[in-house]
C-alpha cells in the first residue's frame, strides 16, 4: 500500500508540472505574438539636432545639405527602413545614416519601418528651408492698393472716389518713398478672383526680411447675426456672398505672407470689424529701431463699425500726412496719432489703429522710409 501511495503522488506531481509548463509556455508565447503586432516601431534620430528633440513642429533652417543619423529598432526586427521612399542599409544594431537636399520653402521628409511581422512604421518630419533673403540682405517694399467703385450688381450703389484715392497713394508710395514700381500693384475695379491671384503672387516672392503694405478702398459690409465682416469686389452681387471677401480671408493671408512687416489700410464701411476679437492699443514709447527690428502685422481703417462717406477725410488727411512728412523714418503709429485728431474732427467717423489677431505680431511696426 505504501509504495501505490508513491506512486499515485508521483504521478500527480508529473502531470501538474507537465500541465504547468504546457501553460506557461502558451501564455508567453501569446503575448509575443500580439506585443509585435500591436507596437509600431521605434526611430530614435541621434543628429542633427533640431530632428531629435521630442517635439516635431514646422521646423526652420538655413541649411542647403543635412546628414541625418540615427536608429530604428522592434520587437521582432527590422526588415527594411526606407527614406522618402528610398532603401537605406541599416547595421545589425539598426544604426543608419542618410543625407537629404532641402530646397527653399516646406520639405517634408519621410521614414517608413517595415517590421518583421509586416508591419509599417511611418515618421513625418517638416522642416522649413529659409528663403534667399530671409536672413539677410536689403529688405523689399512689396504694395497690393486696390480701389473698387464700379459693381457688376446695378443693386450695389457706385462709387466716385475708391479709384483715385488708391491711384494717389499708389503714385506717392513709389514718389516719395522706399517703394518700386516692379513691386507695388494697383487694382481698378478687381474681382475676387483678381484680388486673390495678387496675394498668392506676394505669398509666393515675399520674404521674412521684406514689408508689405495692402490699402482697400470700397464698399465693405457687417453681417450682425453672423459675427462676419466682408470686402466687396467688382464681382459682388447683393445677397449672394460667393464672390464677397472675407475679413478672415484676409487676415489668413496676412498670416501666411510672411513678411517682416505687413501694413493693412481700409477706407471701407465697417473696415473696424478687422479689429472685432481684438482691441486696438495706445501710443507705444518704443524707438523706430526697435519697433522696424519686430515683427508686426498692423492695420489702419477709416471707420468703427459704421458707415463711412464717399468723399473721405481719412484719405485726405493720410494722404496729406505722407506727402508733407519730413521725417526719414515714420512709423505707421506715429502716422495714425498725427491724422486721427483732423480725422474726427471732419468726420463723423473714428479711425482705428491696432493688432491684426492671430496673425504673428511681435509688437513691432511698419515704417515708411523716404527715398
């Protein structure tokens, strides 16, 4: 009887440690299998530096040429790494090297793992290549003037003075100031379309060393309910806002042009609106050199909120304030200040003078420099 009790104890024990060992094997090899399959692979770039930090923004740089080294590794393996679509060699240890060529503008480059389970890793870096000119170099004086009086639509009211008021700031930028003929645009009577062929044209040629100054003169409108301020085109017609212009269309490619300074002037009817989500400040006490070394993105309108007359004081005293200043240097701030007093008192409207919102200012300002 002793020796069946032995037996029957061995027996059990030799079962319970095969079953064990059948166990834990399937359950370590189940998590093997779904842990590879479910974590994508690892890119771990050692230099340059800029590519290697955690953060992966729109990054900038004067590079023409990049060496970039670094490491790509996965539970499984790594069958191949290619780059902007390319087979890099990779070591044993995943280590690799690549060199890339940027061009001017926006270069996106591209890293996909293949794992040896048949996975696909995919790494997107933007890395921005500075345009010639954007760090150093004279600065360029860009001007976009558009004067609309003449409407396709016989329901919106014409116009007597948009045009000349734009011709005659036109002709005084490229007289008396830093502005050239190849580089000031003027607009009679355009269409939407025509208004925004020019601002992709000075999206496309202007730097960061360069400024930028746009002047509209028309009809403008408010949609109270909707929150929503509009330029009117040649092309407008009433109550179809299809060939209406935006405030935000505007202030988006303010944003995109990136410029080191940008000036918008509007003698319109509810221009103010520009400034809704914004209040406009005081008098700065800041030097000119300081203000022309900040970024800026100003604008100047004739009006609040409301209706403004056809024949306009705000372009008359502007226009006086530019064509009699003896100073080299002024500042769009200090020009506003000057005008806004004659302004109110022959005008039932209230210049305004502020930041144009979400758009990089810097606190700095537009400064027209004589020739």
């Amino acid at each position: 009887m002793k020796y069946l009790h032995a037996y029957i104890l061995l027996a059990v024990l030799t079962i319970s440690t095969a079953m064990g060992q059948k166990s834990v094997w399937s359950f370590t090899n189940k998590i093997t299998v779904d842990y590879s399959k479910d974590v994508p692979a690892t890119l771990k770039i050692i230099s340059p530096d800029y590519l290697a930090g955690e953060s992966r923004g729109f990054i900038k740089t004067s590079e023409s040429r990049v060496e970039i080294k670094g490491i790509v590794s996965h539970p499984s393996g790594v069958s191949e790494l290619l780059f902007q679509d390319k087979v890099v060699p990779t070591s044993e240890s995943g280590y690799f090297t690549v060199s890339n060529n940027y061009v001017e503008g926006a270069n996106t480059l591209i890293f996909k793992i293949i794992d040896n389970v048949g996975n696909v890793t995919q790494k997107n870096f933007t890395i921005s290549k500075e345009r010639k000119g954007a760090t150093a170099g004279k600065s360029k004086y860009y001007a976009l003037v558009i004067g609309v009086e003449e409407y396709d639509d016989p329901n919106i009211t014409t116009l007597d003075k948009p045009i000349d008021d734009a011709k005659a700031l036109y002709d005084l930028l490229l007289e008396k100031y830093t502005f050239q003929q190849e580089d000031a645009v003027l607009l009679k009577n355009p269409t939407r379309n025509d208004i925004l062929d020019e601002l992709d044209n000075l999206s496309a040629k202007v730097t960061q060393n360069d400024n930028l100054l746009i002047f509209y003169a028309g009809h403008g409108y408010w949609d109270e309910e909707a929150q929503i301020g509009y330029w009117l085109p040649s092309d407008a017609e009433k109550g179809r806002k299809r060939a209406w212009l935006r405030n935000n269309t505007i202030t988006d490619y303010v944003k995109e042009i990136d410029t080191k300074h940008t000036l918008l002037i509007t003698d319109a009817c509810f221009g103010g609106s520009i400034f809704k989500t914004r209040k406009a400040f005081n008098n700065a006490s800041m030097g000119v050199f300081k203000l022309n070394k900040m970024v800026s993105r100003k604008a100047i309108t004739s009006g609040t909120l409301t209706e403004v007359p056809d024949e306009s004081a705000f372009m008359k005293y502007l226009l006086k304030k530019l064509n009699t200043n003896g100073d080299k240097y002024l500042t769009t701030e200090q020009m506003f200040y000057d005008i806004k007093p004659a302004v109110l008192n022959n005008s039932p409207s209230t210049p305004q003078y502020g930041v144009m919102q979400g758009t990089g200012d810097e606190g700095g300002d537009f400064v027209f420099i004589q020739k």
